[in-house]
C-alpha cells in the first residue's frame, strides 16, 4: 500500500482485457479525433471529466432515442457501453495519444522535406513568394493518414 494516490503495484492480470468491439470502436474515434486535429482539446476534455464518465454514459442512455431518429449509428451503444468502465477512458486517452505522435512525426517529416526542398529555390521564390516552383511530396508523406477512414466520394453527376 502507498501512500499517495496512485499504486505502483504491476497492473493486475485478472482483469478481463476489453471486447474487440470495444477496441475498435475506441480506435475509430481516436483517428477521428486526429483527423479534425483535435487532440488537445479531447485530452484535456477526458482528462477533466474523467470522475463523471459514468454519469456521462447514463447522458448519453437518456440522448440515445434522439440520437437514434436522426442517426443510424450501430457503434453508439458499443461506444456508450465501453466510456461507462473507467479504464476505456485511459485507453482511448492512449489511443488518442499514440496516433497524436504518428500524426506530429509525419508533420516534422513534412517540414523537414520542404526546408530541403526550399533551400533549392531562388531568393526571389523564398523571400517574394514570386514564380514559386510546385512542390511534389514523396508517396509517402502524401498518401492519408489514416486510408481506412476516408470515405469514397459518391457522385450523383459522373458514374
């Protein structure tokens, strides 16, 4: 036993780990979360109502029938069932936070390569903004972020 909040105890293995579907539903939302580039905001939102994730849970049970006429979403009661245990509030936090990282190596990997690439440019391009050349990304700093999220474009107009 410790004296402060916290045990530095190893995690207990008896814990059953969580549901696939819970997981995948969590990982949904943490790439959705960074792809709208709202980490910060959503880790300090968790963070804060983290003591309530119960009490939210039962918010969203009460906006459930609501929510249901406008939308069809089959991953809503996954999603409410898994933010009613605490630990699916740490691990969407760690969720969110890894893909956070992979996002923010990806933009340094972005401004490195066009620090590079300007330093080819002439003073004109650089300083005036004059006849800037185009810049071509590499394939694999252009393809998205996450390609499992993007959705195809319906035309109604070009088939």
């Amino acid at each position: 036993m410790s004296l402060f909040r916290g045990s530095v105890d190893p995690p207990d293995e008896s814990k059953p780990p969580i549901p696939a579907e819970e997981d995948a539903v969590l990982e949904k939302v943490a790439k959705k979360v960074i792809m709208w580039r709202m980490a910060i905001p959503a880790i300090m939102f968790l963070e804060s109502v983290r003591p309530l994730n119960y009490i939210g849970a039962q918010a969203m049970v009460f906006f459930e029938p609501m929510v249901q006429t406008v939308f069809n979403f089959k991953d809503y009661d996954v999603f409410r069932a898994a933010m009613e245990r605490r630990e699916n509030v740490e691990n969407l936090l760690q969720k969110i936070e890894k893909y956070d990282a992979v996002l923010y190596e990806r933009e340094k990997a972005i401004k490195k390569f066009m620090r590079a690439e300007k330093k080819s440019w002439k003073w004109y391009q650089r300083y005036l903004g004059l006849l800037k050349p185009k810049v071509q990304l590499p394939e694999e700093l252009r393809a998205p972020l996450f390609p499992e999220m993007i959705k195809e474009k319906k035309r109604w107009f070009w088939k």
